[in-house]
C-alpha cells in the first residue's frame, strides 16, 4: 500500500489518524516553505476526488437519491498539477449543487504532505487545520487533529465514476435484444438516444433517481428516465410531466445485466 504520509518531528509515521497527523503548534506563518516534489508525486495529488463514503453508499443502495444528503464537509474537489508540483496548492471544492470552496494548502519536506496547518486564510472554505495525505494511489485523506478523518477516491469525473458504479455493461431484454451502457456516457440499442448521463443534483422537481437521455453528449435532454436496480435487473421508468412537476410513469425498459457484461 502506498502511503504519502506526515511526518512528527521528521520521522515518517504511518497512515493512521492518531499517527499521522501534525501538531499544528510545529508550523508558523513565516516558517520557510520547502519542498522537492517529484511529477510522481504531483502526479498522485492532482486530478478529481470525490467523497468515498458517498460513492461506498451508492454502491451499496444501487441508489444516487437515497444518499443525496451525506457525512463530509465536500462532495468532492479538483487539484491541479501545474499548483501541485509547485508545493503550493489550492483544493478547489464542490458540492452537489456548487463550486468555489477554496482550500490553500502547502508542502513541507519535512512533513512529506500537504497541510492547510498554520496556513489557515480568512477565505478558506476550510477553517478546520488539517493534513491532506496519499494512502493509496486512488484514495486521499483529510487528516484533522481531533483524529476525524474524511476519505477522497480520485475518479475521471463525478458522472463517470456513477455510471461505472451503477450502469457499465451489456444488457438484454426479454426478447433478447441487445443493449449497452458505458461509463463515458455511451448508449446503445435506445432507439435515437445514444448518451446518457446520471442525476446527483436533485431539485427542480425531480426528486428520485434518474438518467437523462440524449442523442449525443452535446444535445439537450431529449428524455428522462427513472431508475432502479435489483441485483441484475435495471428498469428504466418514463418521467413525465414539466417543471415543477414529473412524475413516474410506466415502465419502459427491463434489462438484464450480462455477466460477461
């Protein structure tokens, strides 16, 4: 297991909470900012992460709505390499519904991570110091003093990683035609419809699980559909009605999922 751990009194300890993170007492303001970053590293920092747990529950529950409302201070957020590998940073946060929460965070060599320790800025959507730490090449931890800890899985984008987690793979119907989900948003076998992508943003009427399907990527929601999954099975319900108000109506697609699939 990889660990891009904090480091107490310069020796490297290991990733646990109680372990790993910084007495914020050891960094000042004016301490001298120092930092030897490989493209390795800077390359494990950056990309999109987005919260753990949350993608833990929808993997569980087969469910975006039921986990709409979560543990975590962010949904997920961006770092950029170029800020990165510079030993300066910037976590730019989202939520569901917005972006903009900005979080600095900085470098120490002798600390071997980033940390907003000491750095805290009147802006930061963050005020909480904490340690932000590489346990695995795909997961991040925001190491707090009060030993919480909130986990981060880095992922292409939020709704590429949904629909790996809930849609990816070959389908048949009851007639055995044939249909395709991908997790770049691909569609095969609906009709026209030849992309879809995955509600997480709930409001505007639509309070339940559901895909909008398009003819490409580019185009406006030509249709929505209401989704459930049971062990193999996906059906797909029609949406109607108009803002404010859709409903669910009938059933339009059960497929199952091939296993080869």
């Amino acid at each position: 297991m990889l660990n891009v751990s904090c480091t107490n009194n310069g020796v490297e300890t290991n990733n646990e909470a109680k372990d790993g993170q910084l007495d914020s007492s050891s960094i000042q303001k004016d301490d001298t900012l120092n930092f030897n970053l490989t493209d390795s590293i800077a390359s494990l920092y950056s990309g999109i992460w987005i919260n753990d747990t949350y993608l833990k529950k929808v993997e569980d529950s087969s469910s975006v709505y039921k986990n709409r409302e979560f543990n975590g201070i962010l949904f997920g957020f961006g770092l950029d390499k170029q800020e990165v590998i510079q030993g300066e940073a910037v976590i730019y946060g989202f939520t569901q519904h917005e972006g903009g929460l900005e979080v600095p965070i900085k470098w120490y060599d002798n600390l071997h991570c980033f940390t907003s320790n000491g750095q805290i800025e009147e802006y930061s959507a963050i005020q909480t110091p904490m340690d932000v730490v590489v346990i695995q090449s795909n997961i991040i931890e925001f190491q707090f003093e009060s030993s919480h800890l909130e986990t981060y899985r880095k992922v292409e984008d939020d709704n590429t990683v949904l629909r790996e987690i809930l849609f990816e793979g070959s389908y048949i119907d009851s007639l055995g035609n044939e249909y395709h989900l991908a997790s770049n948003g691909n569609a095969i076998g609906f009709e026209y419809l030849n992309h879809y992508s995955v509600l997480y943003d709930f409001g505007e009427g639509l309070y339940f699980d559901a895909i909008f399907m398009t003819v490409n990527s580019d185009s406006d929601h030509e249709k929505i559909y209401h989704y459930q999954i049971a062990n193999d099975t996906l059906r797909l319900f029609e949406v109607t009605g108009e803002f404010p108000e859709y409903e669910i109506g009938n059933l339009s697609y059960e497929l199952i999922k091939q296993k080869n699939g």
